[in-house]
C-alpha cells in the first residue's frame, strides 16, 4: 500500500517535557534529556478509512502532561503532497515561547528525493528553557566565574542573520520587473541562469519569491526571538543594494545585509534590536562581526566613519557602550559590564572555521563529521575567534540548486533539508571529546547554525560551562 515518511528529530532540555509524535495507527513520544533523537513514521494508506489517501502528522508538546503546543500538517500517502496544516510553509513556523520555555520546529516538504534530497519529510522539534538572560543565569556577576575573560564564552550564534525574513526581497521583486528578477536570481544562481532564459517573464515572476525563500532564507524567527533562544554572536555583512538592482528596484538606499545580490535586514534594524535587547538583558553581552564575504563589488560598502556613525546613532541617549576587539579578547565578563560594553563590535577578526567549500556541500553531513574530527586532532593555535558551523551548504550543489528551482514552492528548501539531519550528527559530536578539543586553545569560540534552535544554544551553553569552570 502506498505511504509517505516522515522523519522526526527531537531534542529536549527541561524535566518534565515530552514530544509525542503521531500519525494514523501510530503514536512516538520521546522524553530523554539533552539527546538529539530520530524517529521514522510512516502515513500509511492500509491506516486510513477505504478510499482515503490523506492522514494527519502532528506533534504535541506536553509538560506533566499539559499540552503547550501542537502542531499538524495532512499528508497524501500515495502523493507524498501536503494538505491543510500549521507546518506547511515555513513561514508558518516560527518559534513558540510558552510559560517559561521555548520550543523551536521545522517542517521540510520533501519531493520524490531528485538530487539525493530527502523522499521523507523532515520535522525537527527543541523544548528548551527561555534562554533571554542564560550569561546571567549561568554566569552571575557576584560569581568568581564572571572575573573569567570573556574570551574563554562558547557563544551560540545563527548563520546568516538578516536573511530571516522576505520582507526586503519581495519589496524588491514588486518592483524591480523581470529583468531584474533574472538579473538577481542569475547572478546568485549561474547554475540555473539557462532555466530563467527559457522561462517566460510570467513563469519567472511567479516562481522568483519561492526561489530566494529555498535559497537565500536562513533563519525564520525574528531577531528578538532568536536572541531570547540564547544567540550572542552574529556576523553581518553591510553593504548597499546593487547598483543596477537599485537604480531599478528603488529599495531605500541604506545599508543591507547582503546575500549575493540579494539584500535582506537593514543594518540599523539589526543594531536597533540588539540595543534594545541588552538595554532590557543587564547582564547579557552580544559580539557582532563585520564581513563582507561574497558581497558582489557592485554593492558599494560602508567606511569606517559609516559604521561608526551609524552605531553611535542607535546606542544615543544609552547607558550601552560599544566594546572592541580588546575588550573581548582582554577584559572579564565582569569588567565588561560594569563598564557597560556589552555590545562587541568587531570587524574582519582572525578567525579559524571548518568550512569547507567540498565538506559544507553536503546532504547528509558527513563529510563534515570528518572535517571537524580533523580539526580537532590539529587545532590551528593564536586565533582570535574559532567557529564551529553546524550548517551544510547545499545550495553549492549543482543538482541540488537546479532541482530546487524546477520544484520551489513555500514549503521546500534545500537548507531546510540538511538542518536536522546535519544537526543530529554535529551537535553530539560537538557535545562530545570533539568539541572539547575544539574548545581548547585560547580563544572565543561560535557555535554557528542555520535555522537557530533551542539545541545549538543548548550544545554551545553547556561547552561554555565546562570551559569556564
């Protein structure tokens, strides 16, 4: 009989807390604690009523048995297609902050596996405490742990910050006409540039939104969210929009970040929430690094007077410092407060990663298992700043990219595809002898993942812990 998988990951962190997982004729609850789980479940046909194709996967989330949330999408077992559901776009997924906790999610749409993508959807759920003031709670200034320097923090982090929303793109795209679709989407993606030529200006106008979201959109909470989940390093990358995109679009011209061609969150917006977000967390320090890799040239880049306008701009009229490189590097979380830098702001700081342009270009992670396991064994010393990226990069697939194309719509993407299955083998790694290794030379270390959740925030709090002691 005909049936669609769905693979589940779950990771929890509070006693108490359960995720029970259901399809027709069949029910998985897992309650372990800090274990990064996978769960197979089929909706099956032989389950459902005769001449019935369409059964309902959902998840609860309970806590001493109340239930704090659910979740469900209807899933065609001969089909594989999605119905009616609350999982069925990603915008539909954002973060839920119930009682004192917070539980993060993902639903990935998965095709008939083309390119080594999934054929099973994907469902990743974290229940994880509210982590919005975890360096106080962790790391109390009355404490001998907070005269520690600052440069021994293991600091969670999400990848590519300000793509988490298509507000700017969209706004764009409304504007700019097809030309510049094709002008935006070929140069991001040269691989499928022969795809947009054959296309029609209408085809290629109906499917450019659901393009970017599969290829470009990394994160999909909002910033504020994302901090009370626990992040306190990003990496932005300021820059204007593309000179001819701009000209033609006619977006505000200001500082973006900028993937590729495409811009995303405005750079005082990202400044502005941090602000505010420390100005409401005492005891909370948030470090930012400038870069500008894979910026196009034809994105003009602010100066230095520009950054530091900008920044004295939003921080006017606050208690709120800025902090610098040797602030982070030389001064102890507790002499960073009480001089009230607890917004670092560095630019092109010497980094050591595992990135990997051949290891990262993975669907199922483990070639960067291997990359992190070499990394270990030979740690480059007299680094400034270690990052340790949880998140593959697909999209430098050839395949993967054309076949994402050709089947984009609101529920897929090919980032989407790799989070939970490179999460379940990185993050145990990194929990591990592994990332203690990798935490063991002198210098700040980012935990950095795709779609930031309750387990990276958790994996990187509790290295952080070990190392301070």
């Amino acid at each position: 009989m005909p049936s669609k998988g769905v693979l589940c990951f779950s990771y929890l962190t509070v006693p108490g807390t359960s995720i029970e997982f259901t399809v027709p004729g069949k029910a998985v609850t897992k309650s372990d604690l800090q274990q990064y789980q996978t769960t197979h479940l089929e909706v099956e046909s032989s389950a459902l009523p005769h001449f019935k194709f369409t059964g309902r996967f959902q998840f609860v989330v309970r806590r001493d048995g109340r239930d704090l949330t659910t979740q469900w999408v209807d899933v065609n077992s001969a089909t594989g297609k999605l119905g009616d559901g609350t999982l069925k776009t990603m915008d539909q997924t954002p973060a839920v902050f119930v009682e004192d906790l917070v539980v993060c999610y993902g639903f990935y749409d998965a095709g008939p596996g083309v390119a080594g993508l999934p054929k099973q959807h994907l469902c990743y759920v974290t229940v994880t405490r509210n982590l919005e003031n975890w360096m106080g709670d962790a790391i109390a200034q009355d404490q001998d742990m907070s005269s520690k320097k600052f440069s021994k923090m293991v600091l969670p982090a999400a990848h590519d910050i300000g793509m988490n929303s298509m507000a700017i793109p969209l706004s764009l795209l409304s504007r700019a006409g097809t030309g510049a679709i094709k002008e935006v989407l070929g140069r991001e993606l040269p691989h499928v540039l022969s795809i947009f030529n054959k296309a029609g200006d209408a085809a290629v106008n109906r499917i450019a939104p659901d393009i970017i979201r599969a290829l470009a959109i990394t994160q999909k909470d909002s910033l504020e969210s994302i901090l009370k989940i626990g992040a306190r390093y990003f990496e932005f990358r300021p820059a204007q929009c593309h000179r001819q995109l701009q000209s033609i679009g006619g977006l505000e011209d200001t500082w973006y970040f900028q993937h590729g061609v495409i811009p995303g969150m405005k750079y005082v917006d990202f400044l502005s929430t941090l602000v505010k977000f420390l100005d409401e967390h005492k005891d909370e320090v948030v470090v930012v690094q400038n870069r500008w890799d894979g910026v196009p040239g034809e994105c003009p880049r602010p100066s230095n007077d520009d950054l530091g306008n900008m920044l004295q701009d939003v921080l006017r009229g606050k208690e709120l410092q800025a902090g610098n490189l040797d602030d982070m590097l030389g001064k102890s979380i507790r002499d960073l407060r009480n001089e009230k830098k607890r917004l670092i702001v560095l630019q092109n700081a010497r980094q050591v990663s595992n990135y990997d342009d051949d290891a990262n270009a993975t669907l199922d992670g483990d070639s960067m298992v291997s990359k992190l396991n070499d990394m270990a064994r030979d740690l480059p010393k007299g680094q400034q700043i270690t990052l340790l990226q949880c998140q593959a990069t697909a999209t430098n697939i050839r395949d993967v990219i054309i076949a994402s194309v050709l089947d984009a719509d609101v529920s897929t993407s090919p980032i989407l595809a790799t989070k939970p299955v490179c999460d379940a083998k990185i993050l145990p790694l990194l929990r591990g002898e592994c990332g203690k290794c990798l935490t063991r030379e002198e210098s700040v270390v980012v935990l950095l993942n795709d779609f930031f959740d309750g387990a990276t925030a958790d994996v990187a709090i509790e290295l952080c812990k070990e190392r301070m002691r």
